[in-house]
C-alpha cells in the first residue's frame, strides 16, 4: 500500500523503460524506503541527506563548492554512462540507431517533468546553444528593441550583442545592481524600457554571479502583447528552484540537463511553445518539412548517444527525492553558509536575503583579500573549490552547495574563511 503511493508520487519512474530502472544503483533504492517514511519535508534532516551522498562518488579529500558550474552525476548517472559508451565502441552506427529508441523515451520523460507537450522540446547539448537558437532564430528587424538583463550570463549577453551589430536591433539593459532589495525592484527594472517598439525580453530566471531569483512569471504576466518574444534562461533555476518550465507563459526557455539536474555533461533542451516554431530559424538548416516542427531543432549532426541512457538516470534520481525537498534543502544549505560566513570577520554577502531572491549561490568578498587570493587560498590550504565572479560591479567569491553538501562541508568553509 505505502510502495503504491510511493509509486503515485513518481509517475516519471514508471515511464522509463525497466532496463533503467532496475539499474539504479542499490544506494539509490536504498533511498526508497527512507522517502516511504519521510512525509515531512525536512531540510534539516542530516541522516537522511547523509544517505543522499551515498548516492555519489564523493571524494574525501576535496569540497565542491561551484556546483553552479558544473553539476556532479550521481553514481547511477555515471555509471549508465560509462556502460552505454563502452557499448557504443561496437557497431556504433547500429547502436546509435538504437539509441534512438531511448532518445525519444528522453524526450517522453522530460516533456512530463517539464510540463511541456513534446512537441513543444527539443534535445540539444546546453543551454547557450538552446538560446542561441532563440537569439539568431527570431525574425527581428533593425530598430526593434529587445530588454535584457544587466546581468544575463556572458555567451547569452553577448549573443544580443552580435545580433545587435548584424542586424541593428536596439538592446535595453535592465539593471538592478548586485542586491536588489525586493522582487519589485527587478521587476521594474524591465517593465520600465517597454516601449512600442519592443519585440522580445530576455530574462534570467536565476543569476549565476549573485544567485538572486528573477520574479519571471510576474515579469512576463505583465508585457504587453507586442512583446512577441518572451525568453527565458533557466540555466540554472531548472531542477533547482522550478521543473515546470512551461509556466514561465515564455515563448522559448534554454535549459542545462548537467547542472542542478545532474545529467551527463553536453546536455540541454530547448522549450519552443508551439505558436512560435514555425517563425524561430534553427541554428543549423533543416529539411523543409520540418518547418513547423521541434525537431528542425535537433539537427546537429552526429551527436555522443551515450548520454541518453544516463539523462534517464537523473531524471529518476531527481524525482526520487523531489524538487520541492530538494529546493528546501538547497535553500537550508544557502541559509547555513551564510549564517557560517557571518561570523567570519572581514567577510561581506553581497547575494540577496530577501526571501523571494535568495538562492543557494552566494556571492562574497574579504575586506584584506582579493577573490582570486580567496580563491586560490581555499584551494591550496584545504582543498575547497570555489569560483570567483565579475560582471558589472557584481564582484567576489562564489559558493554553490549542492544536496550531496553535508553541514560539516559548511563548517570547514566557514574555519577555512576565518583562518584566512
Ligand atoms: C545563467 C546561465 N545561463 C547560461 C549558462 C550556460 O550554460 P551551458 O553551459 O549549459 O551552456 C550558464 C552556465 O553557467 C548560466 O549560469
């Protein structure tokens, strides 16, 4: 009866094909019986989450804290990986047709956790290459407008750039400083450089260099409908802080499968709402009966289908523990590194606390240290990664724990910052 109900929590797991699911590993079934008695969401419950490590190839002798980076596969995920480019060595080309099979059951599972029709997604190999094929791809003209943000993600940034040279669109910057103080601050920050001439918004749903959270929906709920455009980097919200991609009401979201999702690296999609394919050139020319269909956007040629069996993998992990307990968890592990670096004299947040905007990637600088001291500090004397960021006066240190983090990773970067 509990299994039962277990099961009705995870309609994705039953859609993966069996091959799959019975090879996720004994560590992450392991977790099942734990999930079964934990109807509470708790954050804070470091046995559990201690298991949760179980589940990855964790060193002993290092701390990952640029998870934002680059996300870690767990054990499953690799695992399927490995096996599946080791079969691919014999016979390629038969198996990569066979692979095929395994693609669109991808495409199954992720159209379900996206919330999105699978017409509506396309596969590619990350999220710069998923809004590049927005970017280039809308129909613009010289003079129209497009607002983005201050603070989008450089390949992002600049390929508004390139578009602006190339076809004399005119961009908009909204900006809203390193630490805004509410959602509504942002949220006018765009509104503001709507005007008649505006054609398309692009919005970073969660900012890498501060880890502020974008009231997005709020933001696109309110343009007007000359605003055609409406695109969405979700980079690194998705799997994060929201699954459901399609509720943004965007036109286009690019999405990163190896970053909070965990997946194997070279992995992304693309969201297209179905009113707007038929306009949005692909990025690599497609056979002409493909005009109105998502999958003009996937062809790029002979891609590693190695990846496929271990998108599967992450997906069920993920749905496992869940998005809801794993954004409480990231958000209680976000809170514990502040609440640790507050004590740390010298030591100054510059990511936003407001409730609505915080994440889990903190951005911070030492009042006597420059970041790549900080950076290389941590590094040499404890084996702690960090990364460090500058973009338009958002300057320092960047943390990102991820769910496999424990409160004593978080304790040794908070000793590790005080003996500075
Ligand atoms: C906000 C944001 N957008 C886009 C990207 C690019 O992602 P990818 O490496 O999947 O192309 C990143 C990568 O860190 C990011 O943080």
């Amino acid at each position: 009866m509990q299994r039962r109900h277990f099961l009705n929590r995870l309609p994705l797991l039953a859609s993966i094909p069996l091959v799959y699911r019975s090879g996720i590993s004994k560590e992450v079934n392991a977790l099942e019986g734990i999930v079964d008695r934990m109807d509470h969401l708790d954050p804070e419950d470091e046995e559990y989450w201690l298991i949760v490590r179980e589940a990855y190839d964790i060193p002993t002798d290092r701390i990952d804290f640029n998870n934002a980076g680059i996300g870690t596969p767990c054990l499953q995920v690799s695992n399927a990986f490995i096996e599946e480019s080791k079969t691919l060595t014999q016979l390629p080309s038969k198996r990569n047709n066979q692979l095929r099979k395994i693609m669109l059951t991808c495409h199954e599972v992720l159209a379900e956790l996206t919330q999105s029709p699978t017409n509506q997604i396309a596969m590619c190999r990350n999220a710069t290459e998923a809004l590049a094929t927005a970017i280039f791809g809308i129909p613009l003209k010289a003079g129209d407008e497009v607002v983005v943000g201050r603070y989008d993600y450089p390949n992002i940034f600049y390929a508004w750039k390139q578009r602006e040279k190339r076809d004399g669109i005119i961009l908009k910057y909204a900006d809203f400083g390193p630490s805004p103080k509410n959602p509504e601050v942002i949220a006018k920050a765009y509104l503001k450089h709507i005007t008649k001439r505006t054609r398309a918004i692009q919005i970073t749903d969660l900012i890498n260099y501060n880890g502020c959270r974008v009231p997005t929906r709020d933001i696109i709920s309110q343009l007007p409908p000359h605003v055609r455009y409406r695109i969405v980097d979700a980079a690194q919200s998705f799997a994060n802080t929201i699954d459901h991609i399609s509720e943004f009401g965007a036109s286009h979201v690019g999405v990163s499968l190896h970053k909070w999702l965990g997946s194997p690296l070279g992995t992304g999609l693309l969201y297209v709402h179905e009113d707007f394919i038929r306009e949005t050139w692909p990025l690599y020319a497609s056979i002409p009966d493909n005009d109105g269909m998502i999958g003009k956007f996937e062809h790029l040629g002979t891609l590693n289908p190695a990846v496929y069996p271990g998108i599967l993998a992450a997906i069920a992990f993920h749905q496992k523990i869940s998005l809801k307990r794993k954004s409480k968890r990231l958000m209680h592990l976000g809170d514990y590194c502040v609440d640790q670096m507050k004590s740390v004299p010298n030591i100054s947040i510059h990511s936003p606390r407001h409730n609505q905007l915080k994440s889990n990637l903190i951005l911070f600088s030492h009042k006597h240290l420059t970041d790549s001291e900080v950076h290389s500090k941590l590094w040499k004397d404890q084996h702690i990664h960090v990364t460090t960021s500058e973009w338009f006066g958002v300057a320092g240190v960047r943390i990102s724990p991820n769910i496999f983090t424990s409160m004593r990773d978080i304790e040794s970067l908070g000793l590790a910052l005080k003996n500075l």
